[in-house]
C-alpha cells in the first residue's frame, strides 16, 4: 500500500521553522510581522465573529482559493472585476467560477485591514488566510499559511476555463493538471475534498428533480447530505462505494495509486487526514506565487490599481 510519509513530524517541523521565520519561494511566516503586526488577527478575529452566522460560507472560500490558485497561481486575481484596465472578461465569468461565492466576504476583511495598514496586506494573502480561518473556526484542520504573496493584474475568463478542472475530467486529465500546477497523486487526492464541502449549485447536475431548468444557477443542494458542513472522511467513503456525483469522483478509483490512497485515508484517524490534508493545502497555497516586486498590493481586491 502506498504511504504518505510522516506528515505530523512534517507539520511540526514547519511550525518550528516558522518561528525562526524560515521562508521558501520568497514566502514567509510572519511576513508582515513589521510592516502590520496584526494584519493576521485582523482576519482571523472578522472570520470569528462572521463565519459562525454563516457556517457554510467556510467550504466556498476554501473553494475559492482553489480556483485561485490553479490560474496564475495564488495571485488573488480571481476577484477581480472586469474594468476597462483589464482588458477582458476576468476569471469571475469563466464557466467553472459562476457559482463561486464569499467576493464580499473577501472585501470586508480587505476593508478591515486597510484600515489599520493601508496598501501592506495583499488579496492574495487574505484569500489565504481566510481560507484556513474559516475552516478551523467550523472545526476543520489548522494549516501553516506562509505570507508575502503578491496581486497579479491580469484576470482571464479564457485562462479559467482552461485551468480549473472541470467534474468531467478523467483520471488522467486530472493527474496532468495538478502536475501542471507542481501537486503530485496524493495532493491531487487531499484537495479534492474542498469539493463536496461546498453545496454546489445544481447546474452542475441538472438531472436532480430539484433543478428548475438547465440554467438553473441559483438553487442550492448538498453534494454530501447532511454532511456538507461536516470535515470528515465521509466524501472517501462514498468515492470508493462509487456514489460520487461527478466523473472526476469516479476517476480516482480508477488509478491504483490514488485508490490506495483512499483506502489508507479512510483506515486512518481523522486527527490523521487534517495533518495531511493541511500539508497539501500549503503546498497549494505556493503554486506560482509573486513575490518581491511582481505584481501589486491592491488596494480594493475587485479592481487593479490605477
């Protein structure tokens, strides 16, 4: 059977590295540790207070930093706005992007530390963080979130279709796209999970009695019932029972690699599987980073600097 390594000692190696302010691909923990010492408690304290109203929202962002990420990196360009500046249709209309929420969310944590630190934190860092907030405040997984991500100024509804793996994919479409973006098998396995977390929009399955039309985009139904909100091994379980929703679900059953991976995942504890799953999450959360000088700190996350 395939092994995953020893993530817990990994983990712990990651915290103690981030105390002494190791930093990789120019990312750091603790970035703005001088330049806005509570720009992280600004976030995590708004998700606090806002999350729990919402609960459900927690799955959407951490589908929302996926989407980020998997087109031009983890730039926070997939908020924004189309604008005369940008040229054309931004990730926002892109197929794959419709049915995304937390945009407002976003902008309010945006808005809460400009106010303390104006032009210091990027989107890109705040998708992130919120991200990983949001899960732990509805009783998922704590992760490692290094900062110093920069803003990307190019937005592509195109780029967005291309990138984002649709639910149709097959194994090996699947595989080919997370090694385009530097994620391997296991990774591939792990961030999967963000999807039936969130409660999709039944376009995505109109054959549901549900589903008011094709074009239906607004009604609302759990991919998992009655475990949506729930960050469990369940959604592995229905995978390997072959009771996923989509292709894709049934894709990684089909690769003995990543089926071995399932079945270890669910022999396992779930105290296990966070410790995995947050390792995957921040070596996600590194694909293509700007940093240095690239890019931009935006100052609204919807719109390019002018």
């Amino acid at each position: 059977m395939a092994k995953f390594g020893d993530s817990g000692s990994f983990l712990v190696l990651c915290i103690l590295l981030g105390i002494v302010g190791f930093s990789h691909a120019q990312l750091q923990f603790n970035f703005y540790a001088k330049s806005c010492p509570q720009a992280e408690k600004i976030i995590e304290d708004y998700v606090q207070k806002h999350i729990p109203n919402a609960p459900s929202l927690a799955a959407a962002l951490l589908r929302l930093q996926f989407h980020d990420c998997f087109v031009r990196g983890c730039d926070g360009s997939v908020p924004l706005n189309f604008t005369s500046s940008t040229k054309n249709q931004t990730e926002k209309v892109a197929v794959p992007n419709q049915t995304l929420r937390g945009f407002s969310f976003i902008d309010s944590v945006k808005k809460a530390v400009e106010a303390e630190c104006p032009g210091v934190v990027s989107c890109a860092d705040i998708v992130a963080l919120v991200a990983r907030d949001s899960v732990v405040v509805t009783g998922g997984p704590y992760w490692n979130v290094p900062t110093g991500r920069r803003d990307g100024r190019i937005s592509s509804a195109f780029e967005a279709l291309a990138n984002i793996p649709p639910p149709t994919n097959n194994f090996s479409s699947l595989q080919s796209s997370f090694a385009s973006k530097g994620l391997d098998l296991k990774d591939l396995v792990l961030c999967l999970v963000h999807i039936p977390l969130e409660s999709l929009t039944v376009h995505h399955f109109h054959h549901m009695k549900k589903c008011k039309s094709v074009n239906d985009n607004t009604t609302i139904v759990e991919m998992d019932p009655g475990r949506a909100s729930k960050f469990d091994l369940s959604y592995f379980k229905l995978v390997l029972k072959r009771k996923g929703l989509f292709q894709s679900d049934a894709a990684l059953t089909t690769s003995a690699t990543t089926k071995s991976y399932i079945n270890q995942l669910v022999q396992e504890s779930l105290k296990q599987f966070n410790a995995e799953f947050g390792v995957a999450m921040e070596k996600m959360g590194r694909i293509e980073v700007k940093t240095g000088s690239a890019g931009e700190i935006r100052k609204h996350c919807a719109v390019v600097n002018s």
